[in-house]
C-alpha cells in the first residue's frame, strides 16, 4: 500500500492545477515550507499554476537556492511574471543563485515596459545557424523536449533568416541545412513594439510562435501566443487597476470638497448666529 507521503507525490506530480489553489489558501510560509519539503520538479509545477500574486508571496518565503531552482524549472513566462511582483533587493538575491546566462535572461526581460513584445518573449528559444544540419538540430530539439517550441529560427551572419517548423525537422532530409528547409516568409517582431499592435498580424494564424529581434535584426527571442495573451491580460489588469484607482482618488476628492463647503456654511452659520446674538445685547441696552 502507498503511504499518504507517497500519495500526495504523485498527487502533486499528477494534478499540480488541483494542489495549487490549496496552496493558494495557506500562510504564504506554510506554502513555502511545504514546497521546500517536496521534490523541485514537483514544485514548479504547482508553483506556476498558482494564482500569480499569492506565488510570488510564497516565493518570497523560500530559501534563495530553492526559489532560483524553482524558477529554473518553471516556463520562463511565468517565471517572469513572477519576479515583477517580488521585492527588488529579494529578486537579486534569487538571481545571484542562478547561472550568470539565465540571471541575464530575467534582468533583459524585466528592463522592458510591460506593455512591450520584448517583456513577454522567451529569450529561451533556440536559434542555429543557417549552415547547421537539420540532424543536428533534431537532435537538440529532443533533448530541450519543451512543448512551448514550435519552431527554431535561423540566423544567418547575426541577422535573422527564417524558421524551421519542428514538423519540418521530422518530414525533411536529414542532411539538409537549415538554409535549405527555413521558411522565410515569417516576419520578425520588433522587442521594442507595444503588444496590442501586433495582436491582430495574420500570422498568429499560421504560427503559434514569431520571432523577436532587435534594432540589428539580431534574433533575441520568440514570442508565443500564450505570452501575448498573458501580455495582454496584464494590460488590462493594470487598466482596470488604474480606473478604479482614479475613480476612488475622484470620489475621495469630492467627499472632501463637500465636507469643506459643509464647513464653511455652519462656519458662516454659526459667524450669522454670533452677529445676531450681539446685535440683540446692543438693542437690548
């Protein structure tokens, strides 16, 4: 018989979308403790399929070496939207535990505005050469076994030249180049365009994945169609965010007017009643 250790691990490992909302409910170090308890491949899981706001607090509470593992092993979009809602000098510490490559990728990640393609772009996405063989690159596609990737892109002298479906790499002739095989109709993104004027491009329907480049044409990353629609929810979140506040700020404002002009009539109220009062002491003489 399993024991209830052993059920909870495999529960976990199973059912991450069911054990994170639990999660969710407890003292953010009770949390941190249970998953500091528990395997890291079993806790990013959990960790990234937490409401955003109640992981990054939980993030908080574990140690800096756990925190920058499980970060590791998360998507790197839900990884980065959760070191926006940690403290700074917190997030450095985190960072300092991880390799000076992958710290770089979250540092160039951040630096963007959020409302930008370069802020919610995997800087993870593999990009080869385009003299590199497609064995070669098939090989490397197997071992990163990451579901995200639909396509590698190609450069060609720092610049990019096209994608490479990993369809693609499956149908093709091994011995073909990735110059050979790369579809070069797909057209780069800026890092510097604002998200909602590339959500409406025609080839969102074709790929679910366009390339991120940089002022150079230098290939930076990909952009996903989960990572525009995270991009995008957050906007609108901050939006909302935004008109509640000013509406508050607006209501505040006006009750404090309100109470300033209700003061000022019982001041001249209570200035007539005075006035009134010695006039009546002067008659009264």
């Amino acid at each position: 018989m399993n024991s209830p250790a052993q059920l909870t691990l495999a529960f976990l490992e199973g059912r991450p979308e069911s054990a994170a909302p639990v999660l969710a409910e407890l003292d953010p170090s009770d949390a941190a403790a249970f998953l500091e308890s528990i395997p890291g491949r079993l806790a990013a899981p959990v960790l990234a399929k937490m409401a955003p706001w109640s992981a990054a607090r939980c993030l908080e509470h574990l140690s800096p070496g756990r925190a920058a593992t499980t970060l590791q092993r998360m998507p790197f979009l839900d990884a980065t939207s959760l070191l926006r809602l940690i403290e700074e000098d917190w997030f450095e510490v985190v960072l300092g535990q991880m390799t000076d490559a992958k710290a770089n990728d979250f540092r160039n990640s951040l630096k963007y505005p959020k409302g930008t393609v370069g802020a919610w772009m995997d800087y993870t996405v593999p990009t080869f050469s385009a003299d590199t063989l497609a064995a070669d690159t098939l090989k490397y596609a197997k071992r990163r076994d990451n579901r995200a990737d639909s396509h590698i892109f190609v450069d060609q002298a720092g610049v990019f030249a096209g994608a490479v479906g990993i369809g693609e790499l499956l149908r093709c002739d091994r011995k073909a180049s990735l110059a050979e095989i790369m579809d070069r109709s797909i057209r780069p993104l800026s890092n510097r365009a604002m998200l909602a004027s590339v959500s409406a491009l025609p080839d969102w329907d074709r790929y679910s994945m366009l390339p991120v480049v940089g002022r150079k044409h230098n290939v930076l990353g990909g952009l996903t169609r989960g990572g525009l629609r995270k991009g995008l929810s957050e906007e609108r979140r901050s939006r909302v965010a935004r008109s509640s506040e000013s509406m508050l700020t607006h209501v505040f404002g006006s009750l404090l007017l309100s109470a300033a002009g209700l003061l000022e009539v019982v001041t001249a109220s209570g200035d007539g009643s005075a006035a009134r009062s010695s006039e009546e002491n002067d008659d009264g003489r």
